[in-house]
C-alpha cells in the first residue's frame, strides 16, 4: 500500500536526494531512429546515414536527443513511489532539459529517477521528478530532465 494522492503531506515525504533503482533497458536500434527521422522529418546525417556517421565524429548514427527524451514516459511507467488513488495523470511538461552525452545506434539505455517536489493545485498533484537516462555502462547521463506529472485524484 502506497501513499494517497491526497495526503500531500505524505506525497512530500517521499521526495529525496537518493535515485531510484535503474529502469529495465531498451536498446536503441538504426530502425528506431529510422522511424523517428520519418515521424520529424529530422533527417539529419548523424542518425541516418550510416557511412556518413561512421565518419563522422561519434564513429557511427546516434539517436536523435528528442527520441532519447520520448522514452522517458516508458521509463517512468517503473520505479518511483507507490501512490494510491490516481484516477490519471497528465504530462504538465518539464522545467530543465539537458542533453549531455550521445546515445550511439546499438547501445542500451536506461533510466533512474527521484522525487524532488510536490505542488497542491486545484485541478491534482503536480509532482516533480529529475529523470537521468544512461546509456547502460556510462556514469554520465544522456538526458537529464526534470519532468512534470499531474496527477488526477
């Protein structure tokens, strides 16, 4: 049993300095990116032309940092508090978005994530997370970003 979407009190409680534990992983393939390129329209050589890439100075196609950033809403379906009584939540935005290190075509990625506020407002729970995803085995992140949920309860 978790903490109720009401008890704000309770919700503040669960904000930390400590990371949650990793995300599962999800590997980041050329068609993937292919796919994203074509939803954008960002065809842009360093993700899709692969001899190009190959020389160019990542070595090889990295990921579009937006697609990087969309498997955010994935990686924050794990982990995280157990909160009782959400009828839904919406995604309110982001206050702080970095991207700070390529995520290579074949690499893994996952995420950690923590609490850092909570705001009572009229229409929920605004609740604020820093989400730090990695490509598996690299201290340094690929995104940081400081996302905003609104939960309904």
């Amino acid at each position: 049993m978790g903490v109720s979407v009401k008890d704000i009190e309770g919700l503040k409680g669960l904000i930390t300095e400590e990371w949650s534990e990793w995300t599962d992983q999800i590997e980041i393939t050329q068609d993937m990116v292919n796919t994203f390129a074509d939803v954008t329209h960002d065809h842009q050589w360093i993700h899709v032309d692969i001899e190009k890439a190959n020389a160019g100075p990542f070595g090889g196609p990295i990921a579009h940092g937006f697609l990087t950033l969309s498997l955010v809403s994935y990686f924050g379906t794990q982990g995280g508090p157990k909160i009782d009584g959400v009828l839904g939540a919406l995604n309110y935005g982001g206050d702080r978005l970095r991207f700070l290190n390529p995520v290579p075509v074949g690499s893994k990625v996952h995420a950690k994530s923590r609490l850092i506020d909570v705001t009572e407002k009229a229409s929920g729970v605004l609740m604020k997370r820093e989400i730090s995803v990695h490509v598996v085995g690299d201290e340094k992140p690929a995104v940081l970003y400081e996302s905003l949920g609104l939960l309904l309860g």
